[in-house]
C-alpha cells in the first residue's frame, strides 16, 4: 500500500496550476484536492498518476460565495465548511444537514465539495445534492471556461465529463425559494459509510399541496439524478403518507440498480422505495 | 505471616502499560529500524487455486535498489510451518511451505519476495514480478463434497469426533427431537497493528534475533530456531509494544521465517511490515463453520443428547493451530447445560480461502451460537420462554466439579466451579428483565419490532502446563519481575504487578515487569487462551511468597529480629505492631547485593472455567433490515478480578468485536476465489457508533479450587456469546423462533427474512 512514484507540483496561482495541468494531464496527471478519494486509490495502486497538482496552495479556490441567486462553492472548500449554515437561505440548513452523513469528523476536514463532484462516487452525498439542485459546474483549463449541468456531468460509476486538462473550479448551486422544504435521508451500514441509497427531495407548499418537487436519488445507480416519477406522485397532492408511498414506489420502480457483493439489485430497489418515503418524511420534521 | 497492609489484588489500579502509550514513546514493529535494513515484500498469488508453473523475476532484479528476489527454490530447505497445538498427525502434510512450490491454494498466498532499498521500491518490483499460473477449479465451500488438494490427497484432513453417552438410545426414547442447520460467517481478529517482523543478525554475537514478536516468542524462538538451524542461544524473539492480538497475531507465518532466514543469509537486517490489504488475505482468518445439529428432548424440554455433526472451513492449508478452533468447537458446545448424551462429528475442510487459526474465543464463539440457538428452539418446542428452558438444563452448583467427559487442548474438561443459575439470576436482575418484558410488549403493541435475547456460556481459561516467574530487588530499590508471558495490551504488567505487589508487600508501581524477551527467561508460553493471569499470576505469587520469606530472613539477621515477627509494608520491613526500628527493602538489597532474587514456577494440567451470561435488546427496521443494540449486559463470574477495570476493558472490547460477528464483518469471496473484503470499506469493523453502551457485571462466586488466589481468566467472555445473544434478540423482535440461522445478519439477509412473512 505505498503508491507509486509520482511528481507532485505546488501551483500558487489558478493560471499556473491550469497551465501544469494542461502539461501533464497526457501522462495521467491528476487533480490533488483532499486527497480523500485519490491517496487511498493511489495507496492501492488502483491509480498510478504520473503527476499530482496538488492545488490546495492555489489562491481564490477558496471561497463560498451567495450573490443572491446562486451559492459559488470553490474547489478549495472543504466538507467541514458547511457543517454550519454558510448562507441563510435555506440551502444553507439543507448543506448543513447533508454534511453531517459524509464520512467522518477528519475526512470532512480534508475532502472538498468539488472533489467529490470529479470523483462522482455514485453515493456521494454532495453528487446527489448537486444533481438534485440542478447544480452548474464551471470548469477550466488553459483552453478556456465550460459550464456543465449537474444532469449532463455524470458520467456513470466514478466518471464525469469532465475533460483530462480541466479543473472543475467552482460549483453553483441555485439558491432556494425562502418557504422551500427539504428532507434528506440515507441508510448505510455503520455510521459514515458510503451510502447504500440516499436520498434528498425539496419541494414548496401552494394551497397545502406540493409543488416544485424535487426528488434525488443517489447510491442505488451508476450516478445520482432526479427520479421525474416520484416527483409527478408529489406535486399537486398534500404532504403525507399516501403521497410519499407512492413517490417511493415509483422512484423504486424507475430506477436501474446497482450491483455489488454486499447488497444485490432487488434489496436496492427495496431499499430505494424506504430511502425515498424517508426523506421525503423528514421534510416534515 | 501477617497480612499485607497494602491490598492490590482486587483494586481497579490504573495501567502501569499506559504511561509510554499515551506519551507517544510506544514502539511497535514498524518502530523498529537498523542502519542498513532491506525492505521485503511478498509477492503473492492473485489465483485462487492453480499450479505455479514459473516465476519471473527478471524485471524486478533489474530495478534500481533491488537487492533479491527469493522463490520456493531459495527455501526450499525449509520445513513446513510446524503446529503449535492440537497437531494432529494426519494434518501434516497439509501445512504451509513458507512460499508457494507446486500450487497456489488461496488469494495471498505468498509465492515469492523482494528485497530492496526502501518499501517503496520493494512496492514497484514486487508488481513487476510475473507468475505463470495455470489456474485450477477452486473449492470455495467446506459443505461441498471434498476435491483435490494435489495429485494423492483430498480436501478433508482429518474428521474429529467427540462424544459420551449412549446417544442413539437418547435419540430413540426421545419425546421430540429438535434440529437445526446453522452457520458463523468467516471473520478474524483484526489488530490495528498490522504484522510486522524485522530480521536482524548480529554478527558480533553470532547471534540473530527477531523484532516485532507477539503473544508466544519462546515457542517461536525454539520452532523457528528448529526450522533454521539455530539455537536457544544464538537466535532470540523480542517483543516491542503490541497493538492487538486476538489470537491471530504472534503466532509463526512465512513472512517472520523468511525475515529470519533472509538476514542469515544476506547478514542485512530485513524489515517486513505487512499492510492492511495483505493483512485482510494473510493473515489468519477464522469461525466459519456450518452445524447440522440435533437434540433428543423429553416432554419438558430437558435436553437428553445432542448430536452434531459440522464442517470446519479451515482455508488452504493446516496452520499453527491446526485442529485447535474445531477440536474446541467440539469439546466446548455442551456449555453449562446437563447433555447426558453427546457426539460432536467435525469435518475439517479446506477450501481454496486464506487459512484459519483461533480467534478470541476461538471454537466457543461458534459452538455457543449453534447451543444456544439450539436452546431457544427447544424452547419453542415445548412453549416455554428462553429463561425457564435454561433454568431446566443447566448443570447445579451442587454438580462441581463437574468432568464433562471431553478432552481438549491435552487436558480433560472439568469444570471447577460454578454457579450458572444464580448468574443467571443476577444478569436478568441487572437487565431489569421483568420490566423489560413488559416495556417491550407495550412497543410491539405500537408496532415495533423490539426483542430481546439472552445466552449462556462457559469460557475456558488459565491453559497450562507451566509458566515461571523471576524476581528480583535491584541494588537501586527497584524491583523486577521476568516472565515468557506475552502482552498483547490486556495489562499484563498491571496484574503481575498488582499481584505481587499485595503478595510482596510493596508498591504496585515500584514492579517493573519484563516480558516477551526470550533471552531473559529461558522458557515461558505467552498469551493466549486467556492463561496469563491465571498462570503467570499464581507463578508471580508464589515467586513473591519466596522473595518475601528469603527478604525476611535476610533482613531478621540484620534487624536481630525474629523474621516471623517481620512484615513488609509498602516496600518498608517493619516489626510487627510497629515498634523499634525498620529497614527500607532497598537498603536491604544494598546490603545483600545480589541476594534478593526468586524464582517459582506453577504448573497446571486442568484449565479453570469461567462463566457468563449475556443478554441482548435490540429493534429491528424491518423495512430496510438494520439492526439496533439498544440494551446489552454482560454478567461474568472471573472467580477473582485482580483488576476490576481491566476485567470490564477486556469484556467490553469483546464485545465489540463479538458484535463484529454478530452484525458486520465478514470474509466474502466471489465463486472463483477472489477475496471481495480486502479493506476497511468492504471488511466492517463496527466502529464507536455501532457498539452500543453496555453494562458489566463481574462476579466472583465461584473462585477457582485450583489455584489459591481463585484466578479464572476474562479474555474471552466479551465475545464468546454475542452472536448468540443478538440472534436470539432478533428473533424475539420478529416474534419467529428460530429466524437466524447465520451470522452476520446483514440488512440485506435480515430484510430478505422480514419480507418472507
Ligand atoms: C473512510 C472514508 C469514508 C468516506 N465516506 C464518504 C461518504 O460517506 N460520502 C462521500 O461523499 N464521500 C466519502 N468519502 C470521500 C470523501 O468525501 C472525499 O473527500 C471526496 O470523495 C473527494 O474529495 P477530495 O477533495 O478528497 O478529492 P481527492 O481525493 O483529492 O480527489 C478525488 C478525485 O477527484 C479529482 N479532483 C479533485 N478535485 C478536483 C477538481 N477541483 N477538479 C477536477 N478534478 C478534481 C482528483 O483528481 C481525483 O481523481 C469518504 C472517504 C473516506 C476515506
């Protein structure tokens, strides 16, 4: 469990770690952000990056920034950012709560909210929030700037679209209604586990029935999205059992299930229809 | 002789190992370095099963910083690891070469290692090394029909029976019969500290020595010294701080033989520190078992004969302790109830999986699941609840001693005290049993499935034949105590110190207590079968009893005192009632240099049995299949805690990783052999969220009759019922006797049992 050789480079500005980017990321030059995901692959030697950009020096990465319309999350910020509130909208609260069932206390002190994006583990919680959410991506390299929708980044099990020589530099999560609801609920073996199928719904009241239901499903398939037949069981009905149910059900029943040696495609899509009604349950609580 | 003034045995003193841990100055393996050390790496077989047809290594050597590669040819004059307990003859020719030489039998075995500059480059060219291996069909399951382990022998070793009584006559006056078919899932005792073995020679002394032992050294000095030709006096085991043991680590693997040989031979000191991937595939796995069990019962459910007949999944090949888990499965499985008719049949298999060896609790973590499963069903057969069936089987206190008519590791069954019914009172009156019933009836009217279970036990402990202990008062007041005892971090030092400290009449703390190095004492066991306290403990009393009467004597010259009429007093000799003058105990040993020093030994042929009881709550969500501990006691009667606080360390801990078995950790492989839990991601470990607060009740109504302080070791009781304990909650919660019939419940088994209804 000792990687192997590798040269990592130090850039301080954003234009110098694009440019070194763009230089190595022919001989499998990688991004080093956290390292919470990547040093643990490397260890195993599941991945042998020639080159590491470590870009934890890069100045401006920093930041979380709310302009009113969107949340700018950059590729600097870690999970531990957001165990409080970093905005009062309440997407601020809704960060918040999702944070806390991400790893561990240490690993949300390193890991970043971007980094996890460019990982795309199939479980992630930040991947379902920003799927969700209808997040943008901004990515950059030396070529110039791309803006990826959550919807089109994935890329199946711990892929995306970004490209080798592109730095996924900020997130932009829109901001949410001031009366929106949410609810998140996921279930993993122990306590920090990836999850074995979470979910994150939001959706507003009009005259006492749903509207603007967002349903997000993550960990049950090769990428976290938005299940369109559990949000049509939501919208224009009264918040409760009978509705929820039937959200569960269906986003059980849309969904292709992953496979694994723990946890087989039917008690994934039994799972799903629990995670769903769950969280979709917490949103009242 | 008066009574010591100062009482340790008994008191919950604080760790005297802990001052260095918690400091920062514990060395463990990886600690230790010599200038000029080599780094080795095992190369190991990524096929289940398959014939080694050759081995590259040219690439490797030509890599900068690579010193060697060594294959079978390089050790072939090595023997097979040789067994250090219950050897059966037959199992011999099933042990493991210290590298592969015709066939490959398991995922990690190793076939071939590096030796280079640092780890790293070792990394780099043991990737480089390329193994032609013509694979084989793998045996995966020890309930298969038996195949090939090479050309003239079949996977089944050896089939072990144990049995009393006239079991078919039972069977045939039975009023009903029970049976059942259960299974316990492979897991191991995981340390935190992974292996690690560093071989150096010194050629000054002609001597060489090996770093990083654990748990048995003078057993590993005097056998690894066989394997290669070395002496008592010119090869030596030291023992650094360990992190963990659990019955797996410190016993001999290949990678600490070829450390040994390999600095022999290349007289370079060679550092091997396994990692955590390796460790998941190396080292010792254990527990898997599948039981077909049946008990003939009368009309009210007391048991008449039990037969049983199971498959041992050992892995690839016999290792140290050869039929030790399976020979305990069987002689350990009747507990504390009356089985006036028994027969254990158990099939050692191999299976193309790591090999097996004891993991705390070894063969009773098993066999109490199978018992006590066995036990709620016979329950449900005759419609009684889970305490009054027990109270119906178990063995009296009137019956102690009581011979079982079973041998085990070389020493019959006997147990030597016990009082299992008033345990058994005294756990469900900590349990609140009564109001617990009546708590859990109300929220399964609400529609939660909350349960709760109980199981019954007796450990093993205090394992024989003999252990020795030296002792000394420095010139400098300090005193020593040298034994071949190991520790694995069960505080050791403490209770040796605690014990002679009270026997001596002096200050816990001013004992020094030197273990685990074989050049200090010539012979010792170390510490497994939770034998220490027990063994080295009476060994320390009776090596103080004689450092005190020989203090005494020595001191009576000087004082012109009558030594009967001396006492020692927190390391003072004082007269008796105080009067006239004393003499510092380190005074005394400035005046006789040399003089004050011990030695006794205290040989055993029986084992002393503790006895426990644990009893579980949990609820289970049935719609996802998670399981929640919300309540867990565990009453264990130790005969004597010489340190409360390290009796309730060692039961809780075990609980955790008796948790482990019950609800997480499981060795899964894919149908072609391929290990599938190779790190802590796939391999769960319950963590400090999963392991529920617990309760402890250490008794101490039944001391042991054979040794003087009443000593019975604590080791193991934490894990042993666990499984057995929650599978019964679970059951309960469900309201369907008889749910569980394997561990670990997963949420996907479990959730499957749930939609069944
Ligand atoms: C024990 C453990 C438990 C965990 N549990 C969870 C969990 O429950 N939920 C969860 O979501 N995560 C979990 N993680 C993963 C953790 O959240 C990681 O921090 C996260 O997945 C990756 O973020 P990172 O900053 O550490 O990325 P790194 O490890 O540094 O990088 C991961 C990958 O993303 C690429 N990358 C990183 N940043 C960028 C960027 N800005 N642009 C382009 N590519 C980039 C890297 O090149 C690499 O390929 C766990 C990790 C551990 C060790």
């Amino acid at each position: 469990m000792k990687p192997a050789p590798f040269v990592r480079h130090v850039p301080r500005s954003l234009d110098e770690a694009l440019k070194i980017l763009a230089e190595v990321a022919g001989d499998d030059g990688r991004i080093l952000a956290g390292g919470q995901s990547l040093v643990p692959i490397m260890a195993f030697r599941l991945a042998k990056p020639a080159h590491l950009v470590d870009i934890n020096e890069v100045e401006g990465l920093d930041k979380i920034a709310d302009d009113g319309q969107t949340l700018t999350i950059g590729a600097r910020v870690r999970h531990a950012a957001f165990h409080k509130p970093v905005t009062a909208n309440p997407l601020g609260a809704l960060l918040a709560y999702v944070a806390r069932h991400i790893a561990h206390y240490p690993i949300r002190m390193r890991g970043t909210f971007c980094g996890s994006l460019a990982h795309a583990d199939p479980s992630s919680e930040w991947c379902l929030t920003a799927a969700t959410l209808d997040a943008v991506m901004i990515a950059k390299s030396v070529k110039g700037i791309r803006e990826i929708k959550a919807a089109s980044f994935f890329d199946g099990i711990m892929s995306t679209h970004l490209k080798e020589d592109e730095l996924l530099a900020e997130v932009r999560l829109p901001l949410l209604p001031a009366d929106a609801k949410f609810g998140f609920y996921e279930f993993s073996r122990r306590a920090g586990d990836f999850a074995m199928s979470a979910s994150l719904v939001t959706y507003r009241l009009d005259g006492g029935k749903m509207t603007d239901a967002r349903v997000g499903l993550g960990g049950a398939e090769a990428s976290p999205r938005r299940i369109a037949e559990a949000e049509a069981q939501l919208n224009g009905k009264a918040p409760g059992d009978a509705a929820f149910r039937a959200a569960g059900e269906a986003a059980s029943a849309a969904i292709e299930p992953l496979e694994d040696h723990q946890t087989d495609a039917a008690y994934r899509r039994d799972l799903v229809k629990v995670v769903v009604r769950r969280a979709l349950e917490h949103s009242l609580k | 002789m008066a009574e010591p003034k100062n009482k340790f045995i008994g008191r919950s003193v604080p760790r005297l190992e802990d001052r260095p841990l918690l400091t920062g100055r514990g060395r463990f393996a990886a600690d230790v370095n010599f200038p000029g050390q080599w780094a080795m790496r095992v190369v190991r077989s990524p096929v289940a099963h398959g014939r080694l047809r050759g081995i590259d290594a040219a690439a490797a050597l030509a890599m900068d910083g690579v010193h060697a590669v060594w294959t079978f040819a390089d050790v072939a004059h090595l023997p097979p690891i040789p067994f250090r307990l219950t050897g059966l003859v037959e199992l011999e020719p099933y042990r493991q070469h210290v590298l592969a030489s015709e066939y490959v039998r398991y995922v990690g075995e190793p076939v071939a290692v590096v030796f280079a500059a640092d780890a790293y480059i070792a990394e780099d060219a043991a990737e480089a090394v390329e193994l032609d291996i013509e694979p084989l069909k793998p045996v995966m399951k020890a309930t298969d029909e038996p195949g090939p382990f090479d050309e003239s022998k079949r996977t089944e070793p050896s089939v072990i029976v144990k049995s009393y009584g006239d079991v078919e006559a039972a069977f045939r006056q039975a009023d009903s019969i029970v049976t059942l078919e259960l299974a316990v899932g492979r897991h191991s005792g995981v340390p935190l500290e992974t292996r690690g073995a560093i071989g150096f020679y010194n050629e000054a002394l002609g001597r060489l020595e090996m770093h990083g032992a654990a748990k048995v050294p003078h057993w590993n000095r005097d056998t690894i010294g066989r394997m290669l030709g070395r002496t008592r006096d010119d090869f030596q085991l030291f023992e650094g701080h360990v992190g963990g043991g659990f019955g797996i680590r410190g016993e001999i693997y290949p990678e600490d033989v070829i450390v040994c040989a390999a600095a022999l031979h290349f007289k370079k000191p060679i550092k091997w520190i396994e990692d955590r991937r390796e460790h998941l595939i190396a080292a010792n796995h254990s527990r898997q078992q599948t039981h077909r069990i049946r008990a003939a019962i009368d009309r009210k459910g007391r048991i008449l004969a039990i037969d049983d007949e199971f498959f041992h999944d050992n892995g690839a090949y016999m290792r140290t302790h050869a039929a030790t888990v399976p020979d305990l499965a069987a002689a350990m499985l009747p507990g504390p109830y009356r089985v006036p008719a028994y027969r254990a049949t158990g099939h050692i298999r191999l299976t193309n999986k790591t090999p097996c060896g004891t993991y705390r609790a070894p063969g009773r973590y098993e066999s109490t699941f199978v018992r006590e499963r066995l036990i709620d069903a016979i329950a449900a057969n005759v419609g009684v609840n889970k305490v009054e069936i027990r109270k119906r089987n178990l063995l009296p206190q009137s019956a102690m001693p009581y011979a079982l008519n079973l041998d085990t590791l070389g020493t019959h069954i006997v147990y030597d005290s016990g009082d299992y019914a008033l345990l058994l009172d005294k756990a469900l009156e900590r349990a609140g049993w009564a109001k617990l019933q009546k708590e859990i009836a109300k929220r399964r009217a609400n529609g939660e499935k909350v349960g709760a279970g109980v199981a019954m036990f007796v450990e093993k402990s205090g394992l024989g034949p003999f252990d020795d202990v030296r002792l000394e008062i420095k010139a400098d007041g300090g005193i020593e105590l040298v034994t071949g005892a190991a520790s694995v971090g069960q505080g050791i030092e403490t209770a040796m110190a605690q014990i002679c400290a009270e026997t001596l009449g002096v200050d816990y703390a001013t004992i020094n207590v030197v273990h685990g190095q074989t050049d200090r004492i010539g012979r010792g066991l170390g510490a497994f079968a939770s034998r220490v306290t027990v063994m080295t403990g009476e060994a320390t009393r009776r090596a103080s009893e004689r450092l005190r009467s020989k203090a005494l004597t020595l001191a009576a010259e000087l004082m012109q005192a009558d030594p009967e009429q001396l006492d020692i007093v927190d390391g003072e000799i004082v007269r008796e009632g105080g009067a006239g003058p004393s003499m510092k105990l380190s005074d005394l040993a400035k005046a006789k240099p040399g003089e004050l020093i011990a030695e006794d030994s205290f040989e055993s042929k029986h084992m002393v049995y503790p006895y426990g009881v644990h009893v579980a709550a949990v609820r289970v969500d049935a719609e996802t299949g998670a399981v929640a501990i919300e309540k867990y006691v565990m009453a264990y009667d130790v005969g004597r805690a010489v340190n409360p606080t390290l009796v309730e360390g060692q039961i809780a801990g075990g609980l955790a990783q008796g948790i482990g078995g019950a609800l997480y950790e499981e060795f899964l492989y894919d149908e072609g052999g391929e290990p599938l839990s190779v790190t802590f991601a796939d391999y769960l470990m319950p963590t400090a969220r999963e392991v529920p607060p617990s309760s402890i009740l250490i008794t101490e109504d039944a001391p042991s009759p054979l040794n003087p302080l009443g000593l019975k070791g604590a080791g193991e009781g934490g894990t042993n019922p666990v499984g057995a304990a929650i599978a019964s909650a679970i059951d309960d919660a469900l309201q369907r006797p008889g749910a569980i019939v394997s561990l670990p419940v997963t949420p996907q088994r479990l959730r499957a049992i749930c939609a069944k209804t």
